[in-house]
C-alpha cells in the first residue's frame, strides 16, 4: 500500500475527527463517501474501517475533561442497549446487501444530515448551555427516545456512521437537552454502538488493516483536537461549510449510481 495513500487517509480522518467531536456526529458521514468516492476502498470494507475510527474518537472525546464534564452517563447507558442492538442487526443487513443499495440509503441520509446541520434544532428558551438540564423524560418520551435510538444504532451497523446525526437532534428535541450536552452525550455512546457494528464486520473479515488503522488514528487525533476547540470556536461557519460537503457528497454519491443508467 502506498505510503500518500496512507497519509492521505490519516489526514483526512483527523478533519472528520475535528468535525465529529465539535458535533457529536460521528465522522462515518464524511469519512465513507471519502473512502469510496476519493480512495476506491470497497463499501463493506469502508463501513467497517469508518465504524472503528468511530470508536477511536469517542475514546478521545472522553478523555477531554471539558467534554466528559458534559456528558451525561446515565442516559447514555440507557441508550446504549437499543443503540447496540440495533448496530448489531443493521451490519448485518449491510453484510447481506448489495453496495447500491446501502449506497443509495447513505446518499438520503446525507442529505437529511446537510440540512439537520444547516438549520440545527432551535435552543428551548432559558435553557443552560453548560448543564445537563432537559425535559422530564415521562413515558411517552422515553418510548419515543428508545425508537430513535434504535434507529440510530441500526444506521450506524448499515452505513458505516456513529448515529450522531439522529441522537443528536433526538436529544435536543424530544428531551430537550442544551445543544452541548447532546452533542457530548452523543460522541460518548457513539463508541458504545460502534464498537458493536465494528465487530460485526471484523467477525465477517470485512475489516483491513488499511484504511482501518490511519482512519482510528486520525480520528483519535482529530477528535482530541475537536474537543479542545469546543469551547473557543463558534460552530456556525462549520455547519455551513459541513453541510456544503455533505451536500457535494451525497450528489457525488448519487450520480455515480445514475451513471450506468444515464450512458448511451
């Protein structure tokens, strides 16, 4: 394997490690279409290597005592089961599935996510930026929180993501969590669930030394470099300039599955 080649991966998994932690969104959504648009790595594999750089930035992330001051522990391992459970059973689908497929849902949730960051969830009035405040979670909200959290562990075992684009809006809508609460309890339990879709592939031998191992290792850094930035750097310009590139990726994504359809 060429060494550029591996460097070029490194980096790019640092930027998504940055992006992910200031987010909690993972790095799945920046890191699959990078791999298989940029590097040609084959979707199975690519969904495997981005689930474990996944895990990587998580453990950063909790390390950053700043960031593991906002985390709310409790609710994340109520979380964790339907989270992990459905991580499980999405990478197993994946395995089962064919590359257009998967490639066609990623391509929508890419666009559900560009426009989830570029018109984030309005802050409930009064509410604490550095607490763990939120609305009482009575029964209808923890029914409806379990559903979407299973939800998000399954999209993250079938594409290849942490499920942060779905836990985080989950957490500031239905619980109402201050925005910086959802964003830390996500990357927390993003480790948790992708650390079950990533065995799942490694059971399948879908998992390859590379891309796996410069993407944790970027995504270890970056994630570490995303957390100390959390607190001095204003997010807006970054959701815009996020949502631009997921934009572009998805409509990459897109046309490369209509090409074939689209030839003469």
């Amino acid at each position: 394997m060429a060494p550029g080649l591996i460097i070029s991966l490194f980096v790019g998994a640092v930027v998504a490690g940055i992006v992910a932690a200031l987010l909690g969104i993972g790095g799945g959504v920046l890191l699959v279409p990078m791999m298989t648009l940029v590097f040609h790595v084959p979707l199975h594999n690519a969904l495997g290597s981005s689930l474990v750089a996944a895990v990587a930035g998580s453990n950063a992330a909790a390390l950053w005592p700043d960031k593991r001051r906002l985390m709310d522990i409790r609710l994340c391992w109520q979380l964790a089961m339907a989270t992990t459970f459905g991580a499980t059973l999405g990478a197993v689908v994946a395995l089962a599935s064919k590359p257009a497929i998967i490639e066609a849902v990623f391509a929508l949730v890419l666009l559900y996510t560009a426009y989830r960051i570029a018109r984030p969830p309005k802050t409930p009035a009064g509410e604490l930026v550095e607490g763990k405040e939120g609305a009482p979670p009575g029964r209808l909200r923890r029914a409806a929180l379990g559903l979407v959290a299973l939800f998000a562990g399954a999209s993250s075992g079938l594409l290849g993501i942490g499920g942060g684009i779905i836990i985080v809006p989950a957490l500031n809508l239905i619980l109402h969590k201050p925005f910086k609460v959802s964003t830390a309890t996500s990357n927390l339990l993003i480790g948790l669930t992708a650390l079950t879709g990533a065995f799942t592939y490694f059971w399948r031998g879908a998992l390859l030394a590379v891309p796996t191992l410069p993407l944790a290792g970027g995504a270890f850094i970056g994630a570490l470099l995303g957390s100390a930035l959390d607190k001095r750097l204003s997010s807006q310009v970054l959701r815009w300039g996020m949502a631009a590139l997921l934009l572009y990726s998805a409509i990459e994504m897109g046309s490369h599955l209509l090409v074939p359809y689209l030839a003469p």
